[in-house]
C-alpha cells in the first residue's frame, strides 16, 4: 500500500550537489548555506502549518503532522552530517605531518 499524498503538499526532490572537477574556495561554504536554508524552510513550513491549524484557517491535522515530521527529520540529518563533518576535521588535524 503506498501512501498518498494530498495535492497542496509537495515534498522536495533531495539532489546530490554537482561534484566540480577543481572544488572553488567557497564551495563548501556554499553547500552548506544552501543546507541551513532548506533545514529554516522545513522548520518554517511546519511552524507555518501549525499556525493555521490553530487559528482553524481549514489545515488539516495530518498535513501539520507531515509538516513536523519533514521538519524533524530535516533537521536530524543536518546535525547528523555536522557531527560527520565535524569528526573529519578533528580527524585531519589530529594527523601527524
């Protein structure tokens, strides 16, 4: 049984970035912008849901609730790959030249 979901509720493609030959100085500060964006734009889109919910501007219960969810998980998976990269960088520079 697949789940179906409602008309108004999309859910965005997650896409890899494009991997450049020769990685530009800000590169990796740009990804990693972009990532924070989408992270605000999960959590404002869930904050966004509830409010209407509450205010009974006709939001249903369980697009708040897929709302929250996306908005959660986003958020899991970026501090999950912060504590990835993290533990890289500590790793580098415990390395003996």
């Amino acid at each position: 049984m697949t789940p179906i979901l409602p008309a108004n509720l999309s859910i965005p493609p997650i896409t890899a970035p494009a991997a450049a030959p020769s990685a530009a100085p800000g590169a990796f500060q740009s990804a990693f912008a972009d990532a924070v964006a989408k992270v605000e734009s999960f959590q404002q889109n869930a904050e966004t849901s509830v409010e209407k919910f509450l205010s009974g501007e006709g939001e249903e219960l369980h697009h708040v609730a897929i709302a929250s969810q996306q908005a959660e998980l986003s958020f899991q998976l970026f501090m999950q790959m912060r504590n990835k990269i993290v533990n890289a960088y500590q790793q580098v520079m415990q390395m003996q030249v």
